[in-house]
C-alpha cells in the first residue's frame, strides 16, 4: 500500500469514528440538557482536516495555514490574512504594528490617545496599554450596544491617533461616522472584528473599511480551529509589519521551511550590522512568535466552508428569539441592528428596564437555574474592573459613561450559535416569559 493509500485509510476510518459518535449524541432534553450561550459545530470534515495536518507532522504553520489565509482574504475580498494563535493575539499585533518606525510620522508614540469604549472585552483595551497608548472610554448607545457616535468627536484631541472598537457582539457599529472622523483627522481605524466574522454594512464585510481588522477563532466564534486568530489588511506595508510582529519581531517576511523569498538575503545593508548580514536574522521590531499550527488551521480551513450556513442560522436563531420576546419589550430592551447594516449576529443582548419586577441576578440565576447558560457583555465598564481599580492606568473618560453603567448593571446576553435549535430556543423564551408574568 503506498503512503497515499496509507493515509486515506487513516482518513476514511476517522470520518466513520466521528459519524458513529455523532450519533451517540443524546437528544436535547428541555430543562436537563443545558443550552450553552456559545460553542462549536464540528463535523467529520474537521476530524479528517486536523488528522490529515497531524499525519504531515509539519506541526508549525504549513500548507494549511497557507491556504487559510488565501482563501480567508478571499472570502473578505481583502488583499492580506495573517493568521495568529489568538484574538487577542490578533488585536495585540493590529496595534503593536502601528508603533512601527516604518511608518514615520504616522507612528503610534508613547502618550498618544486611542478613542475606544468601555464596554469591552479586555484584550481589546489591554495592547493599548501595554503599547503606552492612552486608551479613551466614550459611551455606548443601548440597543445596538455600540460606540456612541455623538461622542465620538468630543473624544478628538491633538493627541488622538487611533480609533480601535468592536462591533458589538457581531452588530456593526456606525463606520460611516467612524470613518469620515477618520479621514477628517487623519486617524488609524482597527476594527476588531472578532465577534463579526460575516456582518456586513452597507453590503461590504464589516472588518474590511479600516486598516487593519482582528478576528478570533475560539470555540465560541463564528468558525473554529480551538484557538486562533487573524489579523487582516489591504496595506501591504503594514502587511509585511504585522508579520514581523507575528513573527519575533524579524525584518524578513519568508514563510517556515522557506529562505531567501526577498531575493536579497545576503546584500542589504541593515542599521549599524555588517552590509549582507543574513536578512533572516535581521529585526526591526520588538515582536513576538503568535504563530499557529497547521492543525489548527486545517479545522479552520473546514469550518470556513461552513460559515455562510453558521451566518444564515445565526440570524435565524436572533429572528425566531426576537419574535418570541418582542412583546416583553415593557421589561426588556431588545437588541437593534445598527442601521445601514446586517449583524453576523455572536449573541443576544438583552437589557432589563427598571421596571421590571425582577433584577438581572434574579433572572440570570433563574435562567441557569432551568439550564440555559448566560453570558455578560463582556468587562461590563472596564474601568470599574480590579486591574483598572487596582493599578496606576492612564486612560481619559470622555461624557459620563451612563450606558455603559447601565449595561454594566443590567444587560446580559444569551446564544444564537448554529448548534442551538427552534426547541431550544422556544423553551429559553418559555421561561423569560413565565418569569416576566410571575
Ligand atoms: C471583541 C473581542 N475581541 C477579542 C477577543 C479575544 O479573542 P480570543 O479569545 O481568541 O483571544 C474576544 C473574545 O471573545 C472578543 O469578544
């Protein structure tokens, strides 16, 4: 049998291993089998993928990688995709790479002011601060749960160099207003895209309107290699940083097991090192290695095929939880697509109005309680969290923060992800409106 046949065996068996399991999966039992807010769709295609990367015991970044990133880039209509092991990775590297002395003038400095929200998760606000950036908090509207665009100009001063915010939860926030204040003062746009994967606005993917864009490829995420990331761009100077990055920091941009694809490798002249020091040993910034395997990329070039069905129930799943609550509106703020747009929606946010006879912790203690898990919006207001509390952090707040206190107190959400079902979700809305009629 040759190698080839070999490994097909290999294949066919672990593509029968995982039918078979798959049909040992129990039934969905209302009220004993507990509805997770987040998780993966797995089939045998991903079991196949990540044996078939396993069996080529490449075990760094390879072929599977390669063509991730092409086939992702295509699927954005973007020039550039940089895998990474993270999200955070990802929204770690999109900043760092903006501090590059390569981009002159342009350069983040120490001191400068990055315009962001509170209502955050922390890895967004984190690379701010760890760069000496100043991270500047401006409000959130309820409903959309993105960044206040009335405020967005109060945030501008002579320091200001950066916008960085995610669209909320998969809902895009406002890019026409984001962008226009952009250009007016010449600022870098990262949008961090992690819990967007697929939402459109205007009709063109959300991550694809600023300079750069992160995605997260966790568990919970619209598509899945366990961990992982991505940082995209159309800029092919901030490409080739965003890889040095990635990448220990290193000048030359050649893929593993590769040598020489600048052409130049012995024949440049590099700061004060011997003229033709070896271009791969050559570093221009102070990096990292947030590379990934191959085998996680391989599940994520399976699920990838996968992602316009996970979009479409996503939104199916929003649709059928909104119609069912829509008239608990007396209690309850429901989630609004930003306008002009249509969310890749991650979850359900719902916030509770002070009217209603119960408070959040009642309610999500009771939604656990019958099995259906909840989640908060993230950090909440990151400022009001121990490592901001606790620690000498330079950050400025512009407008009273009233929303995001609001979302802090009383917002939760619950899941659309593509493995939940109309009966999960019908009992879910059974029981929000048995207690609302308590
Ligand atoms: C908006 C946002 N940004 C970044 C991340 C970080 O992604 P990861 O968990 O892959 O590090 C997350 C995680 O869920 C997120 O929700």
């Amino acid at each position: 049998m040759s190698l080839n046949d070999e490994r097909e065996k290999v294949l066919l068996e672990a593509r029968t291993y995982y039918k078979n399991i798959k049909n040992k999966i129990k039934p969905f039992i209302p009220g004993e089998t507990y509805i997770a807010p987040s998780g993966k769709v797995l089939d045998e295609d991903d079991l196949v993928n990540l044996i078939d990367a396993s069996l080529d015991m490449w075990l760094t970044s390879g072929r599977y990688a390669n063509e991730f990133e092409k086939e992702f880039a295509r699927f954005l209509g973007i020039r550039y995709c940089s895998l990474v092991n993270s999200g955070s990775s990802a929204n770690l590297i999109a900043l760092s790479s903006l501090t590059s002395y390569k981009l002159g003038d342009r350069r983040l400095k120490p001191g400068d002011e990055v315009i962001t929200v509170a209502v955050s998760f922390p890895t967004t606000i984190a690379p701010i601060i760890q760069n000496n950036l100043v991270p500047v908090f401006i409000d959130v509207e309820l409903g959309t749960y993105n960044c206040d665009i009335n405020q967005l100009e109060n945030a501008v001063s002579d320091k200001t160099r950066a916008i960085f915010i995610a669209h909320t939860l998969g809902n895009p926030f406002n890019l026409d207003k984001v962008m226009e204040l952009a250009n007016k003062y010449n600022l870098w746009v990262i949008e961090d895209n992690c819990d967007a994967l697929g939402a459109r606005y205007h009709g063109k993917y959300t991550g694809t309107y600023g300079h750069i864009a992160t995605f997260s490829f966790y568990p919970a995420h619209h598509i899945t290699m366990g961990e992982g990331g991505a940082v995209i761009t159309n800029d092919p100077e901030l490409h080739k940083i965003i890889l040095s990055f990635r990448d220990w920091g290193r000048d030359c941009w050649c893929s593993p097991g590769k040598d020489n694809t600048c052409g130049k490798r012995f024949s440049q002249q590099h700061g004060g090192l011997p003229f033709g020091y070896d271009h791969k040993y050559v570093y221009s910034h102070l990096g990292y290695n947030l590379k990934l395997t191959d085998m996680q990329a391989a599940v994520g070039l399976s699920q990838l095929k996968k992602l316009p069905e996970f979009i479409k129930k996503r939104q199916e799943n929003f649709r059928i939880l909104y119609n069912e609550l829509k008239n608990l509106e007396e209690y309850f703020i429901l989630p609004k697509a930003t306008e002009n747009s249509e969310p890749s929606w991650f979850g359900f946010p719902i916030t509770i109005r002070e009217k209603a006879p119960f408070n959040r912790n009642q309610l999500i203690n009771y939604l656990e309680d019958n099995k259906i898990g909840t989640r908060l919006l993230f950090a909440g207001n990151i400022i009001k969290q121990p490592v901001f509390t606790n620690n000498d952090i330079n950050y400025k707040v512009v407008g009273p923060l009233t929303n995001t206190n609001i979302i802090m107190e009383r917002t939760f959400w619950i899941g659309v992800w593509p493995g939940m079902t109309e009966e999960m979700i019908k009992y879910i809305t059974t029981k929000i409106k048995d207690i609302s009629s308590l």
